[in-house]
C-alpha cells in the first residue's frame, strides 16, 4: 500500500544495490507492506534479474521461498525516486550515487546502509538537496549466487540523521521490526568502524571464524595491539567509545558470532575486494590529523592490501 506523508513523500522505496544486505532489506519492507522497487546497474543485469525469475530466492532452514519484487535499471528514463536505500560496499557509494542522483526528487530520503567510516558523512554533506540518513546494522545477510538470500542473525538497526535536512525531519524505516533512532549515528558508526578493524582484518588474514580469533595466540595478541591503537586513538580525538574497552567489546563481538565468517573474510575467500580501505585505512586517515602513527592497523592494511594485490586485478581492488 502507498502511504502519502506530511513531507509530501510517499512510502515507495527503490533499493540501488541489489547484493545481500540490500535483498535482506527488500524483504524486510515488503514483509512491511512497503511497496519496493529494485534498481539494477543496467539493462543486462536488468535481464539477468528477469530471466531469474524477477525477483529473489530466499533460502532459510524451512526451504526456498521466491519473493517477485518489481526492478528496473539505472538507465530507465521515467525512474523518479523518493525514499532511496543505497545498498552498495562502502568503495561503491559514491559511483552509486552519482549514477543515481539525477533520478531522485529535491528532499527525498536516501539511506546509507553501507559499513565503513567517512564516506556517509561525505556523501550527507554533498548531498545538501536530499535527507541523507545512516543505518548502521547488526543483522547479516549472505548471498550465494545471484539474486540468492540467506540471513545471519537478526540483530537492530539504528538510525540517524548525517545532514541537516534529515535532522529536522521524521526518521524513516522505523516502522521496520527492531529499527531505532540512535541518538548520535556518528557515535554509532564510530564504534562500529573501531570494532570492525579490531576483528574483520584479522580473521580475512588468518582465515579465521570470529569466535576462533579468542583461541588463536597470534591472530588474539594482534587483536590486542589493533584494539590498544584505536583507544589511544579515540583519546587523541575526543571520540569516545564503549564505557568497557574496545578489546572486550570485540571480544564480546567475537564470541556471539562464533561461527560467522566476516565480511572481509569472505571477500579474500571470494576474491572479491574487501571495505579494508574504509575501515582500517579511514583509521589510519583520522590518525594523520593527530601525532599517532598506528602502526600495528597499518601493518595489516599492507597485509590485506598485498593480498588483494595477488588475488585481484587493479581495477577490482575497493577504494584505492
Ligand atoms: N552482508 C552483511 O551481512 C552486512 C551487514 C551489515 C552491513 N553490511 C554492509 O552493507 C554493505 C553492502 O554489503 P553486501 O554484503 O550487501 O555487499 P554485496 O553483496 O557485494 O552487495 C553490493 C551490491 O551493490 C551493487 N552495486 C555496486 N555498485 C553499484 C552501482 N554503481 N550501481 C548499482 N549497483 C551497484 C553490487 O552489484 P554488482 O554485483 O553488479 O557489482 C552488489 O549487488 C557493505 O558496506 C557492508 O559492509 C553488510
């Protein structure tokens, strides 16, 4: 069902973005009652997507079930956008939106679900005419194959405003199950950028589970020296983090999600380019405004970034 708001916007949103996350949330909405629109990258992902059947497979332990969602492509000359979730990796975001802005109406909603640190903040700040909002999430997806969905753990999902259009307007979305206001998403994104490079580099290096980091002596005291690094680092900026340490957080972290594979680990594994430049090299860009050197999260973004070097071609390498 449509829903026309105050704002003068309906409830139609158009995913751009179309890999894990973006069908977990397509389904979340659509489970919603929301009315969903896929945008493909083009006419031939656009026929791939048709000849699939138009729409996703959803694999869960009771079966597969096929949800059909209406798609198009980003060359579609009628594609009007009001409320606009950009799914993409971080080291996409930015071709993503550029592909896309000419589409979407002065004032709508674009949410960034991307993992990462300082490409939301640029892209609310450029992006003046929209209500640009950050969703920083807990909950997993994975996907197999094209157009193929399992989930990895239902966790919550905040929200926040990143420019000032989006401060003096209603959240969005928060008529989705466990989707909150965070009272500060740059808090919110803060801490989670500082727990993804304490664990997500170390598992894709080692090739590690989460949980097996706690029991691995090399992999468990770099951890350590990563985590120590970024307190410091959070100190030298005035950017608190978590009332415990960063270590056991990650710790914490490490241990609910014991069996996961990471992001990054599946990357390596997949040989596909990883968000280390978005993580660990963000890191490594704030602590240029200050006189840490972090030594220990740069030795890994060189080990990382010498993998991909080995594994993929140049022009597959994120965020260089
Ligand atoms: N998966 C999770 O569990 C999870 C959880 C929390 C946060 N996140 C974050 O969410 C973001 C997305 O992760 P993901 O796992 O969903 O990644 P993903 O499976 O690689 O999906 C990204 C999708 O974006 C598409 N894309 C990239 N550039 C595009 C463009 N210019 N136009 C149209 N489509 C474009 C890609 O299409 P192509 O395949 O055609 O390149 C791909 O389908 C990441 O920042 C990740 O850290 C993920």
């Amino acid at each position: 069902m449509i829903t026309l708001y105050s704002n003068g916007l309906t409830s139609v949103w158009h995913i751009l973005g179309v890999g894990a996350i973006g069908m977990r949330w397509a389904r979340k909405l659509k489970l919603a009652g929301e009315p969903v629109t896929l945008i493909l990258r083009d006419e031939a992902k656009l026929r791939e997507f048709v000849s699939a059947g138009s729409g996703i497979r959803y694999l869960s332990h009771v079966g597969e079930e096929f949800i059909p969602f209406p798609a198009t492509s980003l060359n579609d000359p009628a594609l009007r956008i009001e409320n606009l979730l950009l799914c993409t990796k971080s080291y996409s975001l930015a071709a993503a939106y550029e592909a896309v802005v000419q589409k979407v109406v002065a004032g709508a909603n674009l949410v960034l679900l991307c993992n990462g640190y300082g490409v939301q903040q640029r892209l609310g700040a450029d992006a003046s005419a929209f209500r640009v909002w950050a969703a920083s999430t807990t909950s997993g997806a994975n996907s197999a194959a094209p157009f193929h969905l399992t989930l990895a753990g239902d966790g919550r999902t905040e929200l926040g405003p990143l420019n000032n259009l989006a401060k003096e307007s209603v959240h969005p979305l928060l008529n989705l199950p466990r989707h909150t206001k965070s009272a500060d998403i740059e808090a919110t994104l803060w801490r989670k950028v500082a727990v993804n490079a304490c664990i997500n580099p170390i598992t894709a290096l080692y090739e590690l589970k989460n949980g097996e980091v706690l029991n691995h002596p090399n992999a468990y005291e770099r951890m350590e020296s990563v985590a120590a690094e970024i307190e410091e680092l959070a100190i030298a900026l005035d950017k608190p983090l978590f009332e415990t340490s960063l270590l056991k957080v990650a710790e914490d972290v490490c241990r609910t999600t014991a069996e996961n594979l990471s992001s990054m680990l599946q990357d390596r594994q997949n040989r596909r380019a990883s968000e280390i430049e978005h993580i660990t090299g963000a890191l490594l860009e704030l602590a240029s405004e200050t006189n840490l050197t972090l030594p220990h999260n740069r030795q890994l973004l060189h080990e990382i970034r010498a993998i991909e070097a080995e594994t993929l071609s140049p022009s597959d390498i994120g965020g260089k």
